[in-house]
C-alpha cells in the first residue's frame, strides 16, 4: 500500500462511494464512509437506493473493473447464482434499439460478457468486500451536516456529521473528502457555502417514468437472458425483462416525454402488449409476483461540470451520480462511478498535489462519451425536447446504419455490444472493416426492401391518371 496522507472521508455507501473508498483504502491510512441508512447485512432493498426495487444489468466493462477492484468477485456472483451471458449466443439476448432488434440467433466472438445480479445482491457483494479491508470503517446512520476548511477556504480539512440516533455532531478531520451522495449531493450548496459558487450544469429534460415488478417465471418460459426493447420514435414507451439469482425475474415497463406507465402488473402487460415480445408476456401473465409493483421517476440527465468551474477548494472531491447523472434505461451510472474510481486511483498515484482539478478534468472525457450516447439517443425520440446539432443528427443517422447491420450480422451486433458495454470507445464502429460491414448490409437491406408504388391520385372524373 502507497500511503499518502493520514485519513480519507467518503459520503454516502453507494455504488460509488464503495468503489471510491476501495481505491482510497491503498493510499490512505483510515478511511471512514459515512452513510445515513443502517445498511442491511443480507442482500435485502433499503431506504436509501429507491432504484434498487427497479430492473438493472451490470455492464461488462462495470464487471471488469469490480473484477479488477475486487479479484474473484464475478466468480463470487456466479456461485451466488447470477446468470451471465458470455458466451455471445445471441439467442440468449434480445435487444431491440430504436426499432432494430439484434440478431436473433448466431455466436459473435467478440461480444462483451454480462452479468445480471439484482442491485440488492451486487451492492451487498460490494459493500462486503470493501468492510473486510482492515484500515475501512463504515458509520451508519450519520447525515453529513457541512464542511470544514481553512480559515483561508482553500481547503476542506473534514467534515461535521450528525449521529442520527442521537443527534450528537461530530467533526471528522480529513486529509481528503469524497461526496459519492448521488444525484441529490449538496456539493452545490456546500460549495456555495465556502464562496466558491455552484458549478455550471449541462441538463436534458426526458421525464423518465418506469413501473417494475419482481417476478418468479414457469421454469423453461423464458430462454434469454435478458430482453430489453427501448423506445423509438413514435414510441417513446420501453419494455425490459432480465433473469437474476434465485430464479427470480424484474419486468419493468417504462415511458419517456411526460408518458404514464401504468401501476398494476396486468396493466403492465396492457402497455406493452402492441411491442413487447409475446412468449414473454405470456410467461410474466403466468408468473408468481414478488413484493409490490414499484415506480422510480427521473427528469433529466444532469451533468454538474466541476471541470469548468474556474476555482475549487483542495481536500474535496465529487464522484458518480454526485457530478453527472444519466437516463438509467442505458444502464451506465454505476460503470462510469467505476471507471472514475479508476482515474482517481491513477490521480492519487501521481500525488495529491492540485488533485481536484485533475481528477475532473481526466473523470469529464468518459463522463463526455457516456452523456453524448444518453443525450444522443434521447434526443433520436422526437418526443424529447432539445436542441439536436448537425453533429447529433449525423451521428443518430450512422448509428442507425449499425443498428441495421446488428440485425443480421452477428459480429457487427458483438461490436455495437461492446461499444454500449463501454469495452471500447465509440470510435471502434468508425474502423473501416466495420463501416464495410455496415454498409455491405445497409446496401443488402436497400435491395431486399420493396420499391414503394406511387400513390394513386384519384381525378375529379373518378379515374386515375
């Protein structure tokens, strides 16, 4: 272990915050995660993650890292009995993106691997990880009440905690404090409080809106892995349905631009029945339900750019949902909170001089990539509101040529996979064996696509011309 400095702060025991205290924990003496919950000591929902009780993959480059972070840990999720697919069998996986479904059957070798646990099962095998480094402690139940700093304010020295039991306060003094909150930080108003103002935010209004349901399915109902239709325009409405431990099931059914999901889980099907595939609705109408239905809304993707604000205090730090929060259908949030852990760990290694600014600065490229993808497709609906430049537009209209080639090309589906599973970066579908791919099946469905006739035009006579 490198050891820079005495003691780290981490706020709040989310994803993000676990990850983040795992990297601190190889450069700082203690580290001490401050969460208001009391955290469960089984693989159970609380409180304090609402979107837990809702449907989540975990992403391939998501499993790299943890696997990275945390040696064995995707084997630990298989013995826990958490399906994967890794195998690239497309008729294992159906997932249809603005209107094209993947391939239907075929083996692409370079598809990424993707595990499915349950959020309750994936944070308890995170968090159970992180308790048993010996120089992390974890206080429970404590509200994070302000920052201490400098007389000078250019530094945050620690951190005030409220013991919500007691109501007792108490400073931690800190070398480093991380905010890992999620998307209701007061880093903002925090900040504010120091005289450095609020940073600047980039936002999309989607008026996300999704309905899910815990199911048991008949054994044999259902062979993939996971289904996902996402919405397309004319459609802003998605369906999803993936396998998790425990031969245990989450349908969830989900409306962008200000749509309703239903509340019931008949009603459920109702709303997806005119898209949705039908052996699964058959499947969840015969299953067992679970717990309650349960709803989650999310108005916008907002990102807080730290990276541009013109001063920041040193000793303060702000990671995952915390700086930039995303659409959840895509399934990125916890990736890119690990893929930050990652950079931070690589800032720590050079030295914890100026960090705050080269910790944004490095976390706003991948942050950069991940909101134009979710920005991006949104903003493919017509339904959402928002200004599209000629950049987007060009974009959507490629990405709709790969999306064509992924329905029959298994090896073009893998890539788009692995570019969606942020494996690679975006650029890997511009390589020019990929574009051939792209085009050779763009030109083939061109030729297989019925001319359409010309519309009779009926004259004042009754006869067309």
């Amino acid at each position: 272990m490198t050891t820079h400095s005495e003691h780290a702060v981490v706020l709040g025991a989310s994803m993000a915050g676990l990850v983040a205290a795992r990297v601190l924990a190889d450069f700082y003496e203690r580290v001490t995660v401050v969460e208001r919950d009391a955290l469960p000591t089984a693989p159970v929902n609380r409180r304090g993650v609402p979107q837990g009780r809702l449907i989540h993959a975990l992403s391939a480059r998501g499993s790299e890292i943890l696997d990275e972070l945390f040696p064995g840990f995707t084997d630990e999720l298989a013995e826990s009995g958490v399906p994967s697919w890794d195998d690239g069998d497309f008729s294992r996986i159906r997932i249809s993106v603005g209107g094209h479904r993947t391939v239907p059957s075929g083996t692409s070798p370079n598809a990424p691997a993707i595990a499915f646990p349950s959020r309750p099962l994936l944070e308890w095998q995170v968090r159970r990880r992180v308790r048993s480094l010996p120089n992390v402690t974890i206080r429970e139940r404590h509200e994070v009440a302000a920052l201490t700093s400098t007389v000078r304010r250019n530094r945050v020295t620690g951190v005030v905690v409220v013991d919500r039991g007691s109501d007792r306060e108490a400073t931690l003094a800190a070398d480093l404090v991380v905010d890992a909150t999620g998307r209701g930080s007061r880093a903002p108003s925090l900040l504010t409080d120091l005289g450095y103002g609020r940073p600047p935010e980039d936002e999309l209004v989607v008026q996300l809106a999704y309905t899910c349901q815990l199911l048991r399915l008949p054994p044999g109902a259902v062979t993939e892995h996971f289904i996902a239709v996402f919405p397309e325009p004319g459609r802003p409405r998605m369906f999803g349905l993936v396998e998790y431990e425990n031969d245990t099931w989450m349908f969830g059914v989900g409306a962008m631009a200000g749509l309703k999901p239903p509340g019931g889980c008949a009603d459920m099907c109702e709303f997806a029945a005119d898209f949705a595939p039908a052996h699964a609705l058959d499947a969840i109408r015969d299953a067992e339900p679970l717990g309650d239905v349960c709803h989650h809304r999310v108005p916008s993707n907002r990102w807080r750019r730290y990276d541009l604000m013109r001063r920041f205090p040193q000793g303060f730090l702000i990671l995952g949902d915390a700086i930039c929060s995303f659409n959840p259908i895509y399934g990125q949030g916890m990736t890119v909170a690990a893929i930050e852990a990652l950079l931070l760990r690589d800032c720590l290694a050079r030295g914890d001089a100026d960090l705050p600014r080269r910790f944004f600065r490095a976390a706003a490229k991948p942050i950069g990539v991940a909101w134009r993808t979710a920005v991006g497709s949104d903003l493919a609906l017509p339904e959402v509101p928002g200004h599209r430049p000629l950049s987007m537009r060009i974009s959507n209209a490629y990405l709709n040529w790969v999306l064509t080639a992924a329905e029959t090309d298994p090896v073009a589906a893998g890539q788009f996979m692995r570019v969606t599973g942020m494996i690679d970066p975006p650029t890997r579908l511009l390589r020019p064996g990929y574009i051939a791919r792209v085009a050779k099946a763009h030109r083939v469905r061109k030729a297989n696509t019925p001319a359409t006739p010309p519309r009779a035009v009926v004259t004042q006579g009754g006869r067309t011309p």
